[in-house]
C-alpha cells in the first residue's frame, strides 16, 4: 500500500524498502474542460544539485533535450506532447546505487511548455501527481497529489529526492513559479539559453 504524502511531508524510502536500487518516478495529468485552443505539452526534470542547492553544471539538468545524466543515475524516458490518456504521462528512472557522491537532491519539476503564447497555465492542469515505484516488484511506495492549489504559475517543484544519514527520502514540495522553465533553471544555477 502507497503512501499518500501530504505538501510538506517527508518520508523515507529506504527504511520500508532495503535494498532499494532502482526507481521510477511517475508524472501524470489531466487538462481541465477549459481548452485554449492548444494542446498541453508539459515536461517533466530532473535538476541534480549539491550542497548548495545548485546544478554543479548543464549536465545535471535531465529533461526532454537531455535525456540521460553522465552517470547513468538519472534517465528520461521520453517527452509526452499532449498528457493524453490514463496513468503516467511522463517518467524518469533513477538508479540510486549510481547517484554521484556529490548529487544531495534531485528536484523533479515539471513545466508547461510555451505556456505565454499558448496562454496556459497550472491552473488549467487537474489530476497530477508524481509517485515513486520501486521497479524491482513494480511496487508503488509514494503518491503525492498534487491538488488544484494553482492559478497562473507556469511551472512546479513537485517533489525532491534527497539523501539524509545514508537513508534517501523523498520530500512532497509542490510549490509553483512563474516564468516556466526559466525560472526554474535560474533557482538552480542553470543558465537556461
């Protein structure tokens, strides 16, 4: 049985789950009735960043353009233009015995593409969640719904992975921004052009 995180809370994914290796983390949503004439196109990331809470470079920025991390530790598995039909609609596997000594967290954001000119935004996006499965039993550990808490932001950290006492943990974030992918590049350390 899942758990069910709430915005804010932590929990462990090692403590229940030893020997957990290899993940995949699953984004899926659902486009309100409301249509502004385009599809929606929206990416999930992965940002790796340090102590810092920076990218140590371009690389550690896993999305649509580059697929897979240096390391092997992080892949996309493909963009999804249209978010259509049930269940994830994009998906990134992470393999935790590979993550780089000096990665603490991955942030998995997610962003609407071209929202300006297609004039969209979350609050137009209904149903998303993120959740974690462990793929060695393809068995759900996480879930995190995401709620209708957005209006005009054009992108959101939904979650972070993060390392704590040797243990890794997962953090139910769920905060939003405006300015897209850009603006989410600037938080961490990316220079987006």
């Amino acid at each position: 049985m899942p758990i069910n995180l709430s915005k804010g809370q932590k929990v462990s994914l090692s403590k229940g789950n030893p020997g957990l290796k290899k993940i995949m983390v699953g984004l899926g949503w659902d486009v309100n009735a409301f249509d502004s004439g385009s599809d929606f196109d929206l990416d999930a990331a992965a940002f790796l960043v340090g102590a810092n809470g920076k990218c140590t470079s371009d690389k550690d920025f896993v999305f649509y353009g580059n697929l897979e991390h240096s390391s092997g530790a992080v892949k996309h598995m493909g963009d999804n233009l249209t978010g259509a039909g049930d269940g994830d609609d994009e998906q990134i596997q992470i393999d935790l015995s590979l993550v780089p000594a000096n990665i603490e967290k991955i942030a998995f954001t997610v962003t609407i593409y071209d929202a300006e000119s297609r004039r969209q935004n979350f609050g137009q996006v209904s149903n998303s969640y993120i959740h974690i499965m462990d793929e060695s039993n393809n068995t759900e550990l996480i879930r995190f719904d995401l709620g209708e808490d957005f209006s005009i932001e054009t992108a959101v950290v939904v979650g972070e992975l993060y390392k704590h006492n040797g243990e890794w943990k997962f953090n139910a974030i769920g905060s939003g921004f405006q300015g897209g992918l850009a603006a989410l590049c600037a938080h961490y350390g990316i220079d987006a052009e």
